[in-house]
C-alpha cells in the first residue's frame, strides 16, 4: 500500500523520466549558489542545456544545506571553456570544467554515455583494466545515457533551474522517501567499474542516515579486494571525505561491517579490536564529528595520527622490550607504520610530517623538570600534541594528573610555572674537565 501510494504521488506509473514541478519538490533557483545560477544561465543563453545534478539536488530535497552544485550540460568541454573567463580544463579519466566565478568554483561536465557504443565523433573510447575499473571515460551521450551512469539513484537527480523542473529517471524520489540507498543497474559491474563506490555508498548512507538496499549491499565483502587496484592517492581522498563528513563514527563502524577497511586502514580492525583501543580511536572520531557538525577546523593530520597511534605504540614497546633505546624505537615504530600505511593509503607527506610531530612529543611530556619542559611549551605542534595527550587521558592510556599538570602548566604566569617544575630525579652526566697540556719543553741545541 505504502509503494503504491508512492508511486501514486510521485507519478511513477508514467513511462519515460519523471518530470517534478515546482508545487511538488518546494527547490527553487533561489536557492542554488551565485556561481551556479549564472553559469546555467550563460550555457542558456548559448542554446546549451543546463542542470545542477547530484548531491546538490538531493540535500535540497532533504533539506539540508548542499557543500557544492555541479552542473551537467550537452555542451563539449571545449565548447564550455570560452564562455567564462575564468575557466580551466582539468582531469584525464573525466574530462570536466572548473568555472571560476568569485569566489566560487563550479564543476561542469559533459553528459556521459554508460556505454562505449555510445561513443560520439571527436570523444575518446572507455578504457577499462582487468578488473573492469574505468581508467579512461569521455564517452559523450544525452541527459537520459548521464542519468544512467550516474551511481546511486539518489544521485541521479536533475533541477532544470530555466522550468524548476526536478528530472528523473531512476527513481530517485521515492528512494529518498524511503530513506534507501540503492545502486543503478548490477552492483557486481558497477563496483568493477569503480571500486570507490563501495567506500561511497558507506559515507552517504552514514552521512544522510540511509539504509543500504540489500542488492546494492550483496556483493561489497565480496569485491572488498577491488580496492586494492585503487590508486593510493584517490583512496585517501575518499578516506579524507569519510572522516570530515560530520558522521566518521558511524562510518567507520560500517566500514568494518561491510569487510572494506582492510583496503583503507587495515590495521584499524587490530585497533578496535582492543579495549583501550578502541576508545582512544571511538573519542577521537567523537571529538572530529563534534567539530565537523560545529562549524569548527578540523586537523585531518591529527585524526590520521589518532588512527595509528597503537600501531606507532604497539611497535614501539615492543622494541623497547627488545632493549633498544626508548627514542631510537620510537622513531623506527613510526617509520615502520607510516610505511605499511602509505603504501594503501597516500597520506601526503605533509600530513605525515605533523604525525610524526604529533607522536614524537608524546614521551617529552612525561618530563616535568628543568628546561626541558618550558622549551616543550615553545615547540610549534604543542597544542595539538597537548591535545593529544588529553585524549590518551581520556582513553584511560595515562594518568588524569599528568593531563592536568600540563593543563595548568601551559596556563600559569611565568613564576607559577617554576614553582611547578618537578625536580630533576634523572642521573645527570659529569661533564669531563679538559686537562690542560703542559707545554713541551724546550728542544735542546744541537751539538
């Protein structure tokens, strides 16, 4: 009864797309950016169409406030370029146009065919690998080809701004009434075509609080693998997004459910697999969603640190049972999990210098006495290591009391701060006096 009256509602019984007017979504032009209203109306007014498509047309109609609007017209990119002034062709496998306008950046790109046969004059081919991952896709097509190729029907939403139109051909609508996710056509080829998709599917359904269709869900363990094919660099991006959605908590535990982490961050099932951490990384994922959906900065240098850091701790106490030096283990734990890691993921090397940073200050400040302290208060990251400390506090990893030494430490004037210095309990090392030489004795006279 529920379906019928959907489909009653939303016109579905019609063949052909579904055309939505104004009266029945409540999305109008007024509420797309600057940037996107006139870049659709320049490709207007050059006799091009022009939707916004996506994620934009879906928060929309959830609701919620979209990040971005993307636009997709029948327009070529070389055709779209001259019309702005600031304009730049970027991309090998997706040819699109960044439009600068302001401040704003507006993606455009051209309607794409599913298929290779689709393939118009002057487009070049779909290359696919083995696996049957798109390497290459500039296959031209219409609205209807664009629709199909589009992922999750949810995404595959178009708002005509010139008739406020909502167009669609998936049903999209009704998947958004029914707070589903649902792949278009077969999971098995369309995760081939793009193994990312699996890690999509987690993000959006976690992110908009939306279950996954069991057809679309069926084959994700199974395919897990295809992400290893993934180059390192896109991983982290989509890993990157994962993370600052707002809802990292929740996708990480889907993550781990649907078998896919073992192509991102395969040591974090080792992680939470253990109780303390596993309410290290839990705290740290809380904290990042508080200030995501705050408004507030997020480090993601110190969120991939908090990730690792019992791997980095693990390895270094088990060097320094082995009786290496304390530092010497540290730095070579550090090396040892970094390198593990980038090699599925590419953190930048940015990011892992702050890491390293972040990890390295963690023993300093179990040093309380003399200078060494006070010259720990003027190092660059002694926030976000403090910060650090305070969720290793938390988690239960060391004591409250040192947390709170160094709460009240980094707080007090500059004589409260001495008094606090605990003294110096450490074997101190003599310093050798240089013995001076005698001078030499003067040198005979020859006979």
């Amino acid at each position: 009864m529920i379906k019928r009256f959907i489909r009653r509602v939303l016109g579905l019984g019609q063949k052909g797309p579904l055309r939505l007017p104004r009266d029945r979504h409540h999305v109008t032009r007024d509420q797309l950016s600057p940037g996107a209203r006139k870049v659709c109306e320049v490709l207007a007014a050059h006799g091009h169409a022009a939707y916004v498509v996506g994620g934009a047309v879906r928060d929309l109609l959830l609701h919620l406030p979209p990040k971005d609007f993307d636009i997709a017209t029948d327009a070529r990119p070389e055709q779209v370029k001259p019309l702005f002034r600031r304009a730049l062709l970027i991309g090998r496998r997706f040819r699109i146009v960044h439009v600068m306008i302001g401040a704003e950046t507006v993606e455009v790109s051209t309607f794409r065919a599913a298929l290779p046969e689709a393939e118009t004059e002057g487009a070049q081919a779909r290359v696919q690998d083995e696996h049957g991952r798109v390497l290459r896709d500039n296959v031209f097509g219409t609205l209807e080809e664009d629709a199909r190729r589009r992922d999750f029907t949810i995404n595959a939403l178009y708002f005509e701004p010139a008739t406020e139109e909502v167009i669609d051909y998936h049903g999209g609508l009704a998947d958004l009434k029914k707070r589903t996710m649902r792949i278009i056509g077969d999971p098995e080829t369309r995760y081939r075509e793009d193994p990312v998709r699996m890690l999509r599917a987690v993000r959006l359904a976690a992110k908009l609080g939306l279950s996954i269709d069991a057809a679309t869900r069926a084959p994700v363990k199974r395919l897990a693998a295809l992400l290893e094919s993934v180059p390192p660099a896109r991983l982290f991006d989509e890993m990157l997004k994962l993370l600052l959605s707002g809802h990292a908590s929740a996708c990480v535990r889907q993550l781990r459910d649907e078998g896919l982490h073992k192509g991102l961050l395969p040591l974090l099932d080792v992680i939470l697999d253990q109780p303390l951490g596993e309410r290290f990384v839990t705290l740290a994922l809380a904290q990042t969603d508080a200030r995501v959906l705050a408004g507030k900065p997020v480090s993601p240098a110190f969120l991939f640190a908090a990730l690792l850091w019992h791997e980095v701790l693990s390895a270094w106490r088990a060097r320094e049972k082995r009786g290496e030096r304390s530092l010497i283990a540290l730095e070579v734990a550090m090396d040892e999990v970094l390198d593990r890691q980038c090699e599925k993921l590419a953190i930048t090397r940015k990011l892992t210098a702050t890491m390293r940073e972040v990890w390295a200050m963690q023993p300093r400040f179990e040093q309380r006495s003399g200078q060494r302290a006070l010259r720990l208060l003027e190092a660059p990251r002694f926030r976000m290591g403090y910060d650090f400390l305070a969720l290793r506090a938390a988690s239960g990893e060391v004591p409250a009391d040192l947390e709170a030494w160094w709460r009240a430490f980094q707080g007090a004037d500059p004589e409260t701060r001495q008094a606090m210095l605990l003294p110096d309990t450490g074997a101190t090392k003599r310093r050798r006096r240089r013995r001076r030489k005698k001078p030499a004795a003067p040198a005979e006279p020859a006979a």
